[in-house]
C-alpha cells in the first residue's frame, strides 16, 4: 500500500507530523498514534516501536489541503521516547526538557 502512495503523491501533497504511539495491536499488526492536538492516527507494521515513542510521520494530504481527516501516513521514523513527563530523550541520547 505505501509503495502505490509513493507513486501517487507529490512533495507538495507532504508534510511531517510528530506524534506519540499509545497503542500497538501485535494481532493486527497495527499502532495507534496521537498528535499534539490530539487527533487520532493508525499505521500497519510498527516494527521495533512502543508505546510511548515518538515518531515523526511523513502524512500525504490526498490532494485536499483544505481537510485533514482524509489524510494518510505514508512514512514512520522513530525520533525518541518519553522518561519522564515533560522529558524526552533523542535519537541522540540527549535528555531534553519541554518547556509549557
């Protein structure tokens, strides 16, 4: 399914999206993700993620700028994971500190 998006899709119809992994269904294979505003995402084949990661996707917009809720993930990159509220560590190790 990705691959058909990837020929389907131009750079303009992109964007990346930070979100957190709330959920993982090992049965369907399937991860529930939430963004900062707290929408609702679902991808297929979560390889090595867990609950609490957090992923930077690459979302197609389906050619409709003007909605987002026929929006799809098309590309899933691990960028860290929560320790501690309102802290987090980088691909780097680098504990970083969110600021309200």
């Amino acid at each position: 399914m990705i691959t058909a998006l990837l020929t389907a899709f131009t750079l303009a119809n992109t964007y990346p999206r930070a979100m957190e992994i709330v959920e993982i269904d090992n049965i369907t294979d399937t991860a529930v993700c939430v963004d900062a505003v707290g929408m609702e995402w679902e991808f297929e084949g979560p390889e090595d993620l867990e609950v609490g990661d957090l992923i930077i996707c690459t979302m197609y917009d389906n050619g409709t700028r003007e909605t987002i809720s026929d929006d799809e993930i098309v590309d899933v990159y691990w960028s860290g994971y929560y320790f501690e509220k309102n802290k987090f560590k980088s691909i780097g190790g680098k504990e970083i500190t969110m600021q309200a």
